[in-house]
C-alpha cells in the first residue's frame, strides 16, 4: 500500500510540474460592441492568424473624454452542445485602483503580467486619447494549466461608476478554443 501511494504522489507531482504550457489556447474572433459612443471610438478590434495555432488580438480605441473611474467585469462562459454558459468567472476589478495602488482582485493579477507589455494602459487614471492592446499572443505557460478543453467565450465590460450611476463604455468579446496537449 505504500508504494502505491509513493507511486500516486510521484506522478501527481510530475503532473503538476509538465503541465505548464500543456494547453494549446486560440483566440478565434473579438467582437468589440460599443455601449457609449460618445465616450469611446474604435479604430480596430481584431484577430490575425499567424498559423495554425497563432494568433494576435488587436483593440485600439480613442477614448473621446477623459476616463476617471474605471471598472472592469469579466465573465467566462464555455459552450455547451448549444449555447454558451456561464463558467466560473463573473469578476469586478477597479482598474484605476489597481493601476494606482496595486490594488485589486487576484483576477487583474493574473491577467495583468499577459497583457502588460503589448498595452500602453499601463499608468493610473484618467484614460483619455488613444490606447491599444496591440498584437497581444497568447503564452501558455501564463494561463493555468488546470482548463477543460472546449469553446470559451470571455465577455469584458469596460464601465464607469459614479456612485451608484453606471455608465457602460465598452463590451468586448472574446472566442476562443483550448485544446490539452500530451503531459508525457
């Protein structure tokens, strides 16, 4: 009985450790539905094939007027046999916390050290004038090796909040697919 609890815990712990970067994640397509065109425009939104399994996310955008209170809602939803569900994430983060103080959820932890060097929203607010995520790749060994494989839909609502009045700027959405790699 020892040994084959040795053996278990060995081979979850090769597991664990080879699992980075065993997921193969393709963005297919962002749709970027804007909710406030007197506040934001945008120039483009947008996924370029690179090959097969290659792909980078454009979304430039001018922000007509300046932006002091910016939330961010992050909801993941996977497909089913014939719709999307939600699938647990549905977050709020204050981006303009998290950029001041550091401030904010574990979520923008996670996607902060992605997105970080192919943006220029990368100081506190306000926002105003022109902002991108430009060519932005997906580097599996930053996402968690722990997805099912399937369709993934990850709607991102851009907001501003004034005490209890919301003003909806942006809603972007992102398709994309993930696919388990071999671990041995």
């Amino acid at each position: 009985m020892k040994i084959y609890s040795v053996f278990l815990i060995t081979t979850i712990f090769v597991a664990v450790v080879y699992a980075k970067g065993r997921i193969a994640l393709t963005v297919q397509r962002v749709i970027c539905d804007i909710q406030d065109p007197t506040a934001i425009e945008i120039e483009l939104c947008s996924v370029k094939a690179i090959n097969r399994s290659t792909t980078l996310m454009n979304i430039i955008g001018n922000y007509t007027r300046p932006m002091h209170s910016f939330m961010i809602n992050s909801q993941l939803f996977k497909k089913s046999e014939i719709k999307y569900r939600p699938f647990l994430v549905n977050v709020t983060d204050d981006y303009c916390d998290f950029m001041s103080k550091n401030k904010g959820g574990a979520y923008l932890k996670i996607v902060w050290p992605i997105i970080v060097d192919y943006t220029n929203m990368n100081h506190p607010c306000p926002y105003y004038g022109y902002h991108y995520i430009k060519n932005l790749p997906v580097d599996e060994d930053k996402i968690p090796a722990v997805w099912p494989s399937g369709l993934f839909l990850l709607d991102v609502l851009f907001y501003e909040q004034n005490g209890t009045k919301i003003n909806k700027i942006l809603l972007s959405h992102v398709y994309f697919e993930i696919k388990q790699r071999a671990i041995f």
